[in-house]
C-alpha cells in the first residue's frame, strides 16, 4: 500500500502545519506494524526539519522547488506525475490544496477559513488564490479534515454542499522534552501563576483582542497571574 502526502505548502519555519504534519508522521513511524510506503512531496525547507523526525525507510521524500510561483506549477504538474506512476491507494493534502487531476481517493485538511472570512490578515494574492484552490480542493476530496468544530462550520457555511464529507480531526498536544541546551529567558515562573498563549505573533490570531481584554480586569481579580505571550512573528 502506497500513501502520497503533498506537504509542500510547509514552510521554513517549524511551526503551525509543519508540527500538525510532522507529529502524524512520528507517529506512524512508531507503528513498525503499517506495512505502507509513504512517498512524501516537500520543499528543501522543510526536509531541514522533517528529517531529524530519523523516519526509517518506508518513507520517502521528493523534493519539489521552494519558490511559491514554481512550487505551484509544480504541485499540479510534476507531482501529479509521480501519483500517475506510483499510483497510491489515497492521496492527502496536508494544507489545503489537492491536485486537479483526481488519479485516486484524496483526502484534504482544511486548518482554516482565515483567506475568505479574514482577508485583511493575509497578503492579497493569497485571498485570491487560496480561496479558489480550496474550493476546488474540497470538490475533488473524498474526506475533508477539519482541525476544529469551528473549522468545520466554517467550510460548512462556505461550500454547503460538501458539509457530508468534513470529518474533525482534533488536535492533540505533544510530548515536549525539554532541551537545557536551549538558552532561556530568566523568568522565574515559580513566582506567579500564568496564562499562556503559544503561537504565532500576527493579527489574524487577535492578540490585540486578547491583550485588551486582559487589561481591563481588575488587578484583585488577576491576582497573581500574568500573561505570557510566547511565539515568533507571522
């Protein structure tokens, strides 16, 4: 059994669907029972990181171009290609888009409805090409993962005629170890409770919201606790 899995849309950055991927792959490595081969479509980025997960030999990377125009062309062209010849039981999209040409069952994630219902917060090419690409993804998928009920309501009120085929796929924490070799902010959190957000610093997560909202309760109510904002720039 073969399983194609386009993660060319991960960035250079680990973060966001770069971790939802890599945690599935991780897993799967783990279970030595699967008698599957994964073939695996990525930018040269992402295999920085994707290859320190010491995957073992059922999977396999092709690399496509790191420039978003060409890597494009080349998500429906080349790796459309490499479907046609190792001809998989089922595709998956990991972010969003799926193929033109359906060759097999495909199955897309779908992590947000962000490009259409929050256009302000992303550059404009994408609120062009996304929303199209998503809409034509979720016609030629046989299964849509949505990573939230929220998700799946959105996708629902977008596109109502797919709403029969969204499954949520619920995200799940990791198992962090810690690193003493990382250098570390001297904060002594033993000091005081904390809220704490972890994600990306950009507009579309409404940290600003978030901050505002913060401060406008009474200093008795907080207490002790405090609010700790941790992650990189958007």
């Amino acid at each position: 059994m073969i399983i194609t899995i386009d993660a060319i849309g991960l960035g250079n950055k680990y973060s966001g669907t770069a971790i939802y991927v890599s945690e599935i792959l991780k897993e799967w490595n783990k279970q030595k029972n699967l008698k599957i081969k994964f073939l695996i479509f990525t930018t040269e980025y992402a295999l920085n990181y994707l290859k320190l997960l010491e995957l073992d030999n059922r999977f396999i990377f092709i690399q496509s171009p790191t420039n978003r125009y060409l890597k494009s062309i080349w998500q429906q062209t080349i790796m459309v290609w490499h479907i046609n010849k190792f001809q998989p039981s089922v595709h998956w999209g990991t972010s969003f888009v799926l193929p033109f040409i359906k060759l097999c069952p495909m199955i897309v994630t779908i992590h947000d409805m962000t490009f259409s219902l929050l256009p302000q917060t992303h550059e404009y090419i994408k609120t062009i090409y996304f929303p199209f690409l998503i809409k034509c993804a979720t016609h030629k998928a046989n299964k849509i993962f949505a990573v939230s009920n929220t998700t799946k309501l959105d996708i629902a009120k977008i596109f109502p005629f797919v709403k029969s085929k969204i499954i949520v796929t619920h995200l799940a924490p990791r198992n962090i170890i810690e690193n003493n070799n990382v250098p570390k902010k001297q904060v002594n959190f033993n000091k005081y409770e904390y809220l704490l957000y972890v994600g990306a610093i950009e507009p579309r997560k409404n940290l600003e919201k978030l901050v505002q909202v913060w401060n406008n309760i009474n200093v008795v109510d907080k207490k002790n606790i405090k609010l700790l904002l941790v992650g990189t720039k958007g």
